[in-house]
C-alpha cells in the first residue's frame, strides 16, 4: 500500500523560507515521477511542479526560480524547498505519485506578516 505524509509547514513570513517533506512508503522515490500540488482557500489545486523518474524537475510559472523539488533516496522522501515566499503562496501543499490518485493528506503552508 502506498502511503504518502507531509509535513513541515507553518507560518512563515514574506520573503522567508521553508521545506516541505513527503515521506514515501510502498514506492521508491527515486524512480517514481511525482508531484507537488497546492490548493489555496476558495481555488483549485494546482500544479506547483514535478520531477521525472530521471529527475528532470519542471514548475509553475508562478514559483519557478523560487521552489525547488528534491529528493531523498535513502530516506524516501521527496522535498519541496521554497524560497522568497509570497502571500499568494498560502496554500495546503499536497505530493502526490504522477498520474496515480494516491495523495498525501497535505500539510498548511501560511505567509503572512
């Protein structure tokens, strides 16, 4: 069974930043595509970025330059790194296995001063 946990959100300034993990079982991380999705209060998820099985990495137009997708394989877990954080980027933060319905349980991510 695949499982997916995220954490390492909270508050966090304009301009600060912060790195989200996803801890895998029941995949490998290094050869599984994945993704990082985000929904913010009243909008619908949305594609923040993902990396291949080879680990080429793409993003949002609205992120890129500023998050960054990594991974883990000797701990299984694929992070999120962002940095210069917005307030629009206020968001629960969801990873989630490429072009499978297994999701994490997403993990609040709040800038604000």
């Amino acid at each position: 069974q695949v499982q997916l946990v995220e954490s390492g959100g909270g508050l966090v300034q304009p301009g600060g930043s912060l790195k989200l993990s996803c801890a895998a079982s029941g995949i490998a991380v290094g050869i599984e595509p994945m993704a990082w999705y985000r929904q913010a209060p009243g909008q619908q998820r949305e594609l923040v970025g993902n990396i291949t099985y080879i680990g080429r990495t793409t993003y949002a137009d609205s992120v890129k330059g500023r998050f960054s997708i990594l991974r883990d394989v000797a701990k299984n877990t694929l992070y999120l790194q962002m940095n210069r954080l917005k307030q629009e980027d206020t968001a629960v933060y969801y990873c989630t296995v490429t072009a499978t319905n297994v999701w994490g349980q997403g993990t609040l991510v709040t800038v604000s001063s």
